[in-house]
C-alpha cells in the first residue's frame, strides 16, 4: 500500500512523539573531543530525526558539551 494511502485511511499522526530508537532500543549518546581539529563529537548509538530531553537531562548534556568543548580547545578541566 503506498504511504499516503495509509496516511488516508489511517489519519494525521498521533501528536505523542515517540522515544527515539529502533524496536525498542533507547538513544544513547557518545561524547568525545579531537583537541589537533579542535573539534567536539556528539555521537548517537541509533538513527534520531529528534531527541527530547527533561531540562536536567539538557542541562546535562550542556554541561558534557561544554566539557568537550573546553578538553578540545586544550584547557584542563576537572573531572
């Protein structure tokens, strides 16, 4: 059946958004820093067209950016 067909005889998309993954799997992400490119690495374990994060889950993540961002321009950090 084409996809609009479907899209037809089932309605618009459901408004919840689903967690991102492959049959079950969860996101997980790979921090990492290049300091020769200065370059920081934000790396998925599954394909996400989007990720929603709770807001201490974003803060962490900001703060594992910032890290990265810092260990890849050189400076010493702690932890």
């Amino acid at each position: 059946m084409p996809k609009s067909a479907a899209l037809r005889k089932t309605g618009p998309p459901s408004p919840v958004v689903a967690p991102p993954g492959i049959e079950g799997q969860t996101c997980q992400i790979v921090f990492g820093h290049n300091v020769e490119i200065r370059k920081v690495l934000m790396q998925f374990n599954v394909a996400a067209s989007r990720l929603i994060f709770s807001p201490d889950e974003a803060r962490d993540v900001a703060a594992k950016l910032t890290h990265y961002a810092d260990m890849a321009d050189g400076k010493k950090t702690q932890g």
